[in-house]
C-alpha cells in the first residue's frame, strides 16, 4: 500500500522579527542575560534551536517589550517565531 504524506517545514523567523524592529543582537542578549554570539547564531538559525518553554516564553516577552518601546503594539508568541510551510508530498 503507498500513502501520501505531507511533510512539513518550520522555519524559524527571529531574525524576521528582530530586522522588522530593528532589534540588534547587543539589545536581545543584554535582556535575555546571554552573549551576543548565542543570539547570532539563533537569529541566524534555519530551524528553531533547542530551548524549553522558560527560554521560548522569555525570548517572545522580551521581543513583545523591545518591539512595543518602538510603539509597536504586539504581542509576540511562539507561534510568530515559526512558519509551517508544506515542504513536499511525497511517498511513504
């Protein structure tokens, strides 16, 4: 028996975000007590790097807090920080 399945993609959009409010890597890391470097190489990640729900939940509070001081008035959840795309139908 053959099945089709879609196979999906979730593209990681923090450096979307960050460019759409001109969030530089210096502002989100002194927030999330990191180093700059670590905020690169997410921004600069395809897929979402591994984090826990503390870690997702305190990026996308300070996202919503560096993006409304540019009076933008969001609210930034997790599911703004990923697009699910269809990748491909395939066979199984």
């Amino acid at each position: 028996m053959v099945l089709l399945v879609e196979q999906s993609m979730l593209r990681w959009r923090l450096g979307e975000i960050m460019a759409r409010g001109r969030i530089t890597n210096r502002e989100l890391a002194h927030r999330l007590h990191r180093h700059e470097t670590s905020i690169s190489r997410m921004k600069n990640s395809d897929t979402m790097p591994k984090m826990d729900g503390d870690e997702l939940n305190s990026l996308c509070n300070v996202l919503t807090q560096l993006l409304r001081e540019r009076g933008q008035d969001v609210v930034i959840t997790h599911l703004d920080l990923m697009q699910h795309s269809p990748d491909d139908l395939g066979n199984v």
